[in-house]
C-alpha cells in the first residue's frame, strides 16, 4: 500500500517526476526506519541493551589555551612536558612534539586556576560553575593522571590555590560570591579549617616557601599574612601596614629566602612587602606600568621577571623595583611567565591565547603556537580531504593541519565577524560570510583576497554553500533572504533572491544533483528551493528556532534541529515528520552533521555535549565531555575517522570515532 500511495503520489511542486530518486531508495529508507521503530516499540530489552553500549568518546587532540588563566601553563619537573587549561580540560602535552597530548577531565566547567605541588606530585586546580552551586577543587595524582580528591566548599568560583612546601596542605579562595579561604589536609582531601578571607575580593594566594604554616592572600585593598594553626583548627590573619596606599592586588610573588613578597597590582606598580614585620618596604618602578601588573616570577640571576596588561614583558631589580630591560609582545595581556629548566628562556602566554618563547638575554620573543580567544563560529572540511580544517571566529578565519594541530594560515580583517565558511568544491577558494553583509573569498594557501561580493544580505551574511557547479554559490542573511550567485573569474552575478523566511536563515544545504537546496531559519521553517525557478518547492514547519538542517547521503530524509532540543527526520519530498527524538535534556542543539556513509551523525549544543548518533536506530551511542560553553559546530571528517567540535570558549576538539562506525568508513 505504501508502495502504491508513493509511485501515485504528485511529485512536489517544480520537479518532473523523471527528477525524483528511484522510489526503490524512499521505500528502503522508509523501510528501515519502520524496522528501528518496530523494534524499540517491540523490545524494551534491546532499548536497555543499546542505551548500555552508549560510551564516551575519545578525546584525540585539542588546539586552544585558556588564556584568562593566571599561570596557565605549568612546566614539569621532567622538563619535557607542559600543562595548561582548555575550557573545562586540562591538557598535559610535550613541549617538543605538541601532538603528543593527554588529558584530565573531571571539571564540569570552566577552569579557573591551577597551581603544581613543590615536589611536582599533585595538581590542583579549581573551576567556576551557576550561581548559587558549588565549585569543585580538583587534586590530580601526576604519575596516574586520575583524580586523587574533589574538594567541593567553594560557592560559584575558585579564585585560587596554592600548596605548602611539604605537600601535606592546600590552599584555596574562593571568588566574590563566596571570598573564603580554606585549607585542606592532602592526606585525606577534608577542610581543615577556614575563614573568610578579607572584606573585599581576594585575587591571590600563596604559601611560603619553607614554613607550611604561612600562607599570604592579597585582593582589592588587602593585604594579608596568615597563621595556620593546625592543632586549633584555625587560621589567624594579620593584616600587612601598607601605610596610606591602597591598590588592587592581583598577583604574589615570594622570594626565595622567605624574606620578602612582592605584589603586582591592578594600578601599574610592585609593592615589597616584609613578610616579618608586615610592612611595606618600598613601591615601584617610577613610570607604572599601562594597564597593570598581571605576572610575576624571576630570573635564574634573581632579578624580577614581571608581566603586564598591556603586553610588556620587563626584567627589574629586586632592591630599587628600576626596569632594567623591557619589551612587548602582542596578544593582550600576560597572564603567564613560567620559566624553563635551561636558564636560557621562558614561556609567556597571553589573553589572547597565543604563548611565546622569550629568552632572557635581550627579552626577544618568539611566537610558538596561537590559537581563538572568542567565540568560533564555523567549522569546515575541503570536500573529500581529511588532513585540514578550516575555522571562522570574530575577525579571522584559520586553517589548521588535522593530524598535526598546527596553524598553517591566518586571514584577518579587524572590527568584523566572519559568521560562515565553506570550501569551494575544486578547492580553490574559502568562500565566507562576514558581519559587513559582504561574502569574501580567500585562496586557501596564500590566504590573498580572491574575490568580494559587497551588500550579498542586509544585518550580515549568516549561511553560505557551494554547489557542485563550482561557479554557483548559495547564501543567507540575517534579513531572512536567500540568494544564488554565479562566480566567475570576471564577474559575480546573483542569479535569484528568495525572500520567505521571516528570520535570520541559520544552515544551507545543496543536493548532489544541484536541483535543490534546502534552508533553515529562525521563523520557525525550512524551506526546500527549485534551483532553476528559485521558487519554493516544500516547506517544513514546527515550533523552533531551526538551527541546523542537512540531507541523508541518499537524499530521501532531512535532518533538522533547534532551539526546542528535538533532532527530526523529515521525508525530503512531501515533508511529513518521520521521527523526532530528543536530542538533549537541558539546552538547545545548535548543529548536525552526518558520516558520508549515512550510518550515524553527530550533534552539539548547548549542554557542552557532542553526542554521535546511529541513523537508523536513533540512539545516542557516545558522548564528548570537553566543552566548557556552548557547542556551536560539529563536523565528521570526510575519512570518517575523526569529529572536529568547536565552541564559544574558543577551543576545537578533534575526537576518534569509535572503530564500529569508523570501520565502516
């Protein structure tokens, strides 16, 4: 009966009935998702038997560095690998090879802090999470890389940790919610004891470094040294006389003898500070320092080694706090100085995300690895190509290398948003839509303007596509028009404008055959367009933001997500729904993306999840934790042995797919 309703049903609107798929392919696809269905609705016992094969997806490789992280990169005592924080991850990876990485992952968000025992054993670091829970303290074993305690006392942020000289206790603060500081015993992860830390926000804390019973915070206008009394439980603070000054404290450095602590402070200049007497000794260099004073370590002959807000990086002496020598690196402010066991060099990293290798000797930098600081957009691979990637954020596009995560170009145009990208069919161009409303085109190994379509939507270009004719091109606006374009090396002609959507069009996709295209829009629609008539052939409607839209390898199903957390399958030629299953729990799914052999695809969104899905079945067969905001991208590379996600946090995972659907690749 079905066979019979299908070869008599009308063909859609503008299409010839010679044009459709043989219905042999409809009545398959049909035909097994009945048979999914049949079988979940039939077998309780299967549906638990498949939800128990769900996994976790492997992390491969990450590329990206918290930069708002003071200290955020930490340098092992076995001189040969490196740790720092990615979103709610942190990465152990080799300093030679950066391919070579490792990764914890026990943080349900952001993190905010880290710090390294004295004796290199234990990692500490701390997170941020929602207003009014709790945020954790993670101590990690380094030999096992496994979580030796999840101290949790904290409320909405960690603000800092800090160890004793002899690994037997932690410090931490917590942010301007909670402002508390609480010491903890390592042995057997409990509170020791704990008190608020000052009237106003602690920014900083640190131990001595020979007396595990001192231990210093310092914040906006305070300045304290506190007693740990660990057979009283308590810990007593005494306030530091800086006379009539008042700064903001951001960061502490002690001196090797435990003779002085030096604070760099959010006005510019270094305060030493007597940690015997408590009093301010002496304040400078006499020119502060634009933006404030971020870092702060020292050099192998024991001069001050001091990192701005501004980018400065300056070597000044400890007794006079005089600069000796100074330079400035781009790439906001350095948050970071740690320096290397060779005596020759360091590393400097910055807001931006970028980190440098600076040498002592005349302070010049290098640039070593760089990577988004916002919010990335888009994320695409070249058609059939597997080794690189290309990535969209505000105000540059970038490719990377796939197997090496290294950057291999970087086109950049200051005070825009590239919104989309995609790779031309023949590879010749990155084609992008950017904030202005204009597409531009780059050749994608010069990164050389090759082209500029200029007012291509009103509010901004939101969605490109290229069509297997490589002069044809698909774009929508925020305005909600939709138009094809022919390009050719003397001209850029828009063949048709479609104006149907109401709202920003979010996705677009081509047919194989370049007879239509289907879009997604915010209105609440996705529409399927004659490419010849540039008229409207179908329709999808439902009560969501459309975000993401894409066709089954085959072409007889759509695929569709939104703001109302449902993954849909459409029939792609009367545009009736043929399953909707939930795709998260809890937040909006932004983006779809489906294997070239049509047996599973992958989602993301809100929930921080990047979860792989079998087609047929319509089960979640693994999830990715790595994420510390929102997903905004996912793709699955042409080879099918890997998954790039990206986010609003700036970070780009690369994930293995497991061997029983990457075999079938």
């Amino acid at each position: 009966a079905s066979l019979a309703s299908l070869q008599t049903a009308l063909p859609p609107r503008g299409l010839s009935k010679e044009e459709l798929p043989p219905v042999a392919v409809v009545v398959e696809r049909r035909c097994a998702v009945a048979r999914s269905e049949a079988s979940e609705a039939n077998s309780s016992c299967k549906k638990k038997a498949t939800a128990g094969t769900m996994e976790h997806l492997e992390l491969n490789a990450v590329i990206g560095f918290a930069g708002s992280v003071p200290n955020g990169i930490i340098l092992l005592p076995d001189n040969r690998s490196m740790i720092f924080a990615l979103g709610s991850t942190i990465v152990k990876r080799d300093i030679v090879n950066p391919s070579n990485q490792q990764f914890l992952q026990g943080h349900s968000d952001r993190v905010t802090c880290m710090a390294l025992s004295p004796s290199g054993k234990y990692l500490a670091t701390g997170q941020v999470t929602h207003l009014g829970f709790q945020a954790d303290v993670i101590v990690w074993d380094m030999d096992t890389l496994e979580i030796l305690h999840r101290l949790r006392l904290h409320k909405v942020r960690v603000e800092g940790v800090a160890f004793s000289c002899d690994d037997k206790w932690l410090a931490s603060i917590g942010g301007e919610d909670d402002n508390s500081l609480v010491v903890w015993n390592l042995e057997t992860g409990k509170a020791v004891c704990g008190s608020p830390a000052a009237n106003d926000a602690v920014h900083s804390v640190k131990f001595a470094r020979f007396d595990p019973f001192t231990i210093l915070t310092a914040g906006k206008d305070n300045f304290r040294v506190w007693n740990f009394d660990l057979d009283n439980h308590k810990v007593r603070p005494t306030d530091c006389n800086l006379g009539k000054l008042q700064r903001t404290v951001n960061t502490i450095w002690v001196d090797e003898q435990d003779e002085f602590c030096y604070a760099g402070t959010a006005s510019g200049d270094i305060l030493k500070v007597s940690m015997r007497t408590k009093l301010f000794k002496h304040i400078g260099p006499k020119v502060r320092m634009p933006q404030g004073v971020v870092a702060l370590n020292c050099t192998p002959d024991g001069e001050l080694l001091v990192g701005g807000g501004d980018g400065t990086i300056a070597v000044m002496d400890r007794e006079t706090l005089k600069i000796l020598r100074s330079s400035v690196i781009d790439g906001g402010a350095v948050m970071c100085l740690a320096p290397h066991v060779s005596g020759q060099l360091f590393f400097a990293a910055t807001t931006s995300c970028s980190t440098y290798v600076v040498k002592y000797e005349g302070l010049t930098a290098e640039l070593r690895s760089t990577c988004h600081s916002t919010r990335i957009n888009d994320v695409v691979f070249p058609v059939g190509y597997s080794e690189l990637f290309a990535t969209a954020s505000k105000s540059d596009i970038r490719v990377w290398n796939a197997r090496t995560c290294a950057e291999l170009l970087r086109v950049q145009i200051a005070s825009l948003d590239c919104n989309c990208i995609c790779f031309s069919r023949d590879g010749r161009a990155i084609l992008s839509g950017w904030s202005d409303g204009k597409i531009r085109a780059f050749g994608p190994q010069s990164g050389k303007l090759l082209y500029v379509i200029n007012d291509a939507h009103v509010g901004g270009v939101t969605a490109i596509a290229c069509a297997n004719d490589p002069d044809k091109i698909v774009s929508g606006g925020a305005d909600g028009s939709v138009r094809v374009w022919r390009v050719t090396a003397e001209s850029r002609v828009m063949l048709g404008s479609m104006k149907e959507h109401k709202a920003t069009v979010n996705c677009i996709k081509v047919r194989g055959n370049d007879l239509e295209f289907v879009t997604a829009s915010s209105d609440g629609s996705c529409i399927i367009w004659d490419m010849r008539r540039f008229a409207r052939n179908n329709s999808l409607f439902a009560s969501t933001f459309f975000k993401s839209v894409l066709y089954h390898p085959d072409e007889s199903q759509l695929l569709t997500t939104g703001t109302d957390r449902k993954i849909t399958n459409w029939d792609a030629y009367d545009g009736s729904a043929i399953r909707i299953v939930d795709g998260s729990t809890s937040a909006e799914v932004n983006t779809l993306d489906i294997s070239g052999s049509g047996e599973f695809f992958v989602s993301g969104g809100g929930d921080k999840l990047v979860k792989l899905w079998h087609y047929d079945e319509g089960q979640c067969q693994g999830v990715g934790i790595g994420h510390s905001g929102t997903v905004t991208k996912v793709v699955v590379s042409p080879d099918q042995q890997s998954i790039v996600s990206v986010g609003d946090e700036g970070a780009i995972l690369i994930w293995n797919i497991p061997e029983r659907f990457a075999a079938g690749a």
